[in-house]
C-alpha cells in the first residue's frame, strides 16, 4: 500500500500536460503515492451541469491531499451558452469548483511563494524571494452575490442612505458583489503569515488592504493584523494600500518579504509577484485548511495551447514541491527543488516563455530534464 493517496485532478486545458509532466517527475523520484482520478472542469458543466461532480467530492474525502491542473471559467452567459441542449433551461448557473472546493473543505489559506531563481531570464531582479498569505474563503470571493438585485435585498439594506440611488436605476438594472469578512478569518491569515515568517526567518509582514476606503472591511482586517503583530516583536509589521504596493512592488520588491491579504486584494498582489520571476509559468499555490489541502499551480487553462505541448511545467512542479512540504517529506521537497532550480539556472532546457516564441523545448522535455535531474547521485544526497 502506498504511504499517500492524492487525489489527480488535471481540469482543462494545459491542466493536463503540466500534470502528465509533474507524474513524470514524481515518479522519477520514486514518490510513494497513489494517485487517484477526479473529475473537474469544464467538461463536466457542458455535459452534467456540475463542474465539481459530487463523485470527486467523494474521492477528495478519501485522500490525503489534491493535486490540481487547471480549469476554464467563462461568463454566466457564456456558460449556460455551452451546456448541451437537455440542460439547458434548467436553472443551472456556473460556478468555480476550485472556489467551492475552498469553501467546501474549509482551505482557508491560500499560499503562494514568488521566488527569482538564478538564471531566469524573465526575473525582474534576481534577489527577489516573496511569499504571498491569501484568506481563501471569505472577502470579494465569498461567492455572494446578486444580479437582478432583488427587492427582499434592497429592503434589507435600505436603511443605509447610500442605497437610494440604486432603486431610482430599478433594481432589475443593478448588480450587488459582497465582501463578508470575520474577525476569525482575518486573524487566521495574519497569525499564519507571522507564524511563517517566524519559523522562516523572514524579517517583515506586509498587510495589503485599502481601509481608507473600504472602511469597515479592510479596518476589520487591519484592527486584526495589528493585533497579531503584538504577539511577534522579533518581525517587522508593515501596512499598504493595494495600488500603492503595485507600485512599490515594481520600483523596490527586494524590500518585501511576507505579504497578506483579503480574497481578492491577494489574488491581485500575488500576480504582480509572480511577474516579478518569471510569470505565471513559474507560480505556485497551496489552499491549505486544518485537515486537507488541494495544491494548484496559479495560471489558468489556456485552451489555445491545449494540445500542443508547449506550457512551462515549472508552476506545476514547484506545485508538487509544496505538496511534498505539506505532507512533511522535507527531503524530496528539497531535492525537487534542487533539480527544478539546477534547470533553470543551466538554461539548456526551457519553454518558449523562457527562449522566446518560436523556440524552446516541449512541456514533457523539460520535465525530463528534471527528473534527470532529481535522480542525479548530486541531487540524491541533497
């Protein structure tokens, strides 16, 4: 019997490449698993109207962990557009499975590290080393939200003055997003990141937030962090603005260190990150929760490359290192990233992200050219 079950879920598109690539690697590194399928996707919307089937739900409660490709997510009309024909007309309105499953397994930390390996032409600076606390399930992502805005809901907030100005537009004109944060999911987000930065030696904590604004939210969220702060005086605790740090994160990122955010503002700050080394061929991600954890590299489908074997893997396999991390085998964690970093800093094999268009080699190449390299004695006693 295998020592791990994780549940496979490749989704769409390029999902299933970088996955077929990360097998390669893992099974190279003799990785004790067994990997059990589960549908997700866009697949499953068009053809069963459910793109998070209630069988996968099954399988990830019989595993220790996921490991997630990709899915495509298209516009509410564009989804009901595409169902097949005995589906449409039911009522059936798309979401995204990745985001249920968050909330559905309570993964209410999203991690994602944005590191400038040596080598990398696509770096911005090559002393880059950022790590990204995300809450996963709360904030602009809470998934609660209405288009027409109905009457029972206006009603509800039409004590505040503000509201007025909708009804005169009428209400089957108005859409309402919401942005539910609790004080014990901010302070889960921000205890982590210092706890982080804590056992890592990192010197600072950034919260990124916009409470001059989003008074009530983002003044929860920063009341929270500074809070926490008290409880780790050996870390600096820092405050911006979500534009603001766009900006300072272009001009100075080697002054950063841990990041943490909201839902949204997160998912934000994170991709500018990940463009600081490399892009998002090269950005990881972990949705962590108390029991389970599903690990997902940061970039999407792209159903133009579905296919054609040409995707960087290397978002994929830093996805599988913090799999590893996650599950306590520390060594391989370490050697796949030796081997993933030994890559990138020999440049002899790489994506047409990294050797530009028209150049480069395959996914599946460069995944063997890492599996070389974690199988090398080198690597092997790392």
């Amino acid at each position: 019997m295998s020592k791990y079950k994780i549940a496979w879920m490749p989704g769409d598109g390029v999902g299933i490449e970088v996955m077929d690539a990360t097998k390669l690697v893992l099974d190279a590194m003799k990785f004790d698993a067994s990997y059990h399928p589960a549908d997700i996707g866009w697949e499953y919307w068009v053809n069963e109207g459910n793109p998070l089937p209630d069988r996968t739900i099954e399988v990830l409660k019989n595993t220790d962990c996921g490991l997630f490709g990709a899915i495509t997510s298209k516009p509410r009309e564009e989804a009901q557009a595409e169902l097949i024909p005995e589906l449409k007309d039911k009522g059936l309105v798309y979401f995204s499975p990745i985001v249920k499953l968050r909330q559905m397994f309570n993964l209410h930390t999203n991690l994602r590290p944005c590191k400038a390996y040596p080598g990398n032409p696509l770096n911005y600076r090559e002393d880059i080393d950022l790590v990204v606390f995300r809450e996963n399930t709360e904030g602009s992502y809470g998934g609660v939200e209405w288009y027409p805005l109905p009457e029972k809901v206006y009603d509800a907030l039409c004590d505040n003055p503000k509201m007025i100005k909708w009804k005169d537009k009428g209400l089957e004109n108005v859409a309402l997003s919401t942005r539910i944060m609790s004080e014990q999911g901010c302070e889960s987000i921000c205890r982590q990141s210092f706890e982080y930065a804590k056992k890592h030696g990192r010197k600072s904590v950034t919260l990124v937030e916009k409470p001059n604004v989003l008074r009530e939210t983002g003044g929860l969220m920063t009341r929270v962090f500074r809070n926490v702060a008290k409880d780790y005086s050996g870390i600096e605790a820092w405050e911006a603005n979500i534009d603001a740090i766009c900006m300072w994160l272009i001009k100075n990122p080697q002054d950063y260190d841990v990041l943490v955010a909201e839902n949204m503002f997160g998912d934000i700050v994170s991709d500018l990150c990940a463009g600081l080394v490399g892009g998002l061929g090269f950005a990881s991600a972990a949705n962590i929760g108390d029991n389970y954890a599903v690990f997902e590299p940061t970039h999407g489908s792209a159903p133009k490359y579905h296919g054609k074997n040409v995707v960087n893997p290397m978002a994929m396999l830093l996805t599988a290192k913090l799999m590893l991390d996650w599950l306590g085998e520390a060594e391989d964690a370490a050697r796949l990233e030796k081997g993933i970093s030994t890559v990138i800093a020999e440049g002899k094999v790489g994506t047409y992200d990294v050797k530009g268009r028209g150049k480069g080699e395959s996914t599946m190449e460069v995944a063997e050219e890492v599996a070389r390299k974690v199988t090398s004695a080198e690597a092997c006693a790392t």
